[in-house]
C-alpha cells in the first residue's frame, strides 16, 4: 500500500524520483526501493515524505482514504486530493490498466511480487536485446474496431 501511494502521491505533485529524493536529503535509489517495495522508510522519513506530499502519514500507510488530514490548514490541499482522485480515475478508465490492476490488487502479496519479479525480468530482458517496446492494441481499440465491422 505505502509503495502505491508513495508513488501516487509523488506523481500528483509533478515531482520525479530524484526530485523527491533531494527535497527529503537522500536518493533517487532509496526512492525507487520505497515505491517498488524493496524497502520501507523509517518514521522519520516517512513523516518527511507525507510533508513534502502534501497528505497524511496514515493515508500513506492505507490506515485511511482520506489524503489530508481534517483540520482548517488542509483546505489548500484539496486541489491536491483531487489530482490524486484523477490520477486514480485516470487508471480506472483504461479498460486495460483496470484489468491488470483488478487482478492484481486481489493477488496475495506473494502472487504481487512473482508478478512484480515478472515483470522487472521481462523489462531486463528487452534492454538487453535492445527491442523497441511496442505497444498492442488495447481492448478499448479492439472493440472499437469490432464495433465499426
């Protein structure tokens, strides 16, 4: 949960790895482990990460849905919330990354990680031969394309 919503949050910011990275004094790795779940922050950090981002420490940890904390100093952070309620609608819409992310937020945290070591291969893998990643026809293509036979 803290690695989705780490990167959620960072990403509703316009904010890149690096970029969190030196607003918190550490680096762009360190980063990346927290959002790929390799490694959690400590408290302190994480209390560092929630005031860089905006939202609350126990919406980082999934205790909560609510991203700010419910006190009159929030009121500026709604155009925050927001953009995290559209970056997540955002996901829900494609027809595509809805499926994958059904299956996947269901998966036990060990079926996660197979999928999550999957996939890292896979990209390793085309790096390596130097393939040019292409993109398939998504279902809402499909079916478009069904719908205008």
């Amino acid at each position: 949960m803290l690695s989705q919503r780490l990167r959620i949050a960072r990403k509703a910011k316009g904010l890149t790895q690096e970029e969190l990275a030196e607003h918190v004094c550490t680096t762009k790795g360190t980063i990346s482990n927290y959002e790929n779940n390799h490694s959690t922050p400590p408290n302190d950090m994480l209390r560092q990460l929630a005031d860089i981002l905006e939202v609350t420490t126990d919406w980082l940890l999934g205790r909560t849905n609510d991203v700010t904390a419910n006190t009159a100093a929030s009121a500026p952070l709604a155009k925050e919330q927001r953009s995290l309620d559209e970056l997540l609608q955002e996901k829900i819409d494609d027809p595509d990354d809805y499926y994958f992310l059904d299956g996947y937020l269901d998966a036990t945290e060990e079926e996660k990680k197979e999928i999550r070591r999957y996939w890292y291969d896979l990209k390793k893998q085309l790096k390596v031969r130097q393939v040019r990643e292409t993109r398939p026809p998504s279902l809402f293509d499909i079916t478009e394309e069904l719908k205008k036979k």
